[in-house]
C-alpha cells in the first residue's frame, strides 16, 4: 500500500502553518510558538504551543485550530495541545518577528 504522506514532524508543522494567530497576523510556527511536536504509538500527536500570556483569550480558538488542522492529517487517530508561557527570550524573538511582518506589508 502507498503512503504518499506518512505522518511526520515536518508533515505536523506543516499542518501548524495554517494556524494564524490573529493578533499577530501570522502562523504559529514562524513565530516560534511551537515548542514541540511529539508523534507517539497509535496515531496520536502531542503538540506544545508556547503562548504570550498564561491567560491568552485566543488560547482557546488557537488549541481549536491547531486540534482541527493536525487532526485531519492522515494517520493521526487523536490530537493533544499543551499551552505554556513564553519565555522572555521568546516572547522578544516572537515581537521582532510580529514587528518585521508588519513593515513588510
């Protein structure tokens, strides 16, 4: 049988990419707040998503769209979001890169 697309890191952050954060106006992995992606036994796909804020108000919809994007990957039988704070080296790499996008357009 062929699988032209088997589950992958590369195939999960791929998936990721499609994921917007609407403050920022970019997608999730380019602004570095994807801290791990992790495939385990079974098809299911642990994705850490570093936020800004403990108390994010769009926690809820990026968790939603990460959920709905990497779940409808091919082989993927469950998805799990874990959401942390940002570190401030983070959070400084995440503003430049929000701030760069912004002069861009």
């Amino acid at each position: 049988m062929d699988h032209p697309e088997l589950l992958s890191d590369a195939s999960v952050r791929g998936a990721l990419r499609g994921v917007i954060d609407p403050e920022l106006g970019d997608n999730i992995v380019d602004l570095g707040m994807v801290d791990a992606v992790e495939l385990r036994a079974g098809g299911e796909v642990l994705v850490r998503v570093a936020l800004t804020t403990p108390s994010c108000p769009l926690r809820g919809q990026i968790k939603a769209e990460v959920t709905g994007r990497v779940g409808g990957l091919p082989g993927v039988s469950s998805v799990r979001v874990e959401t942390s704070e940002m570190g401030p080296e983070q959070k400084a790499a995440l503003m430049a890169r929000a701030r760069w996008k912004a002069a861009q357009d």
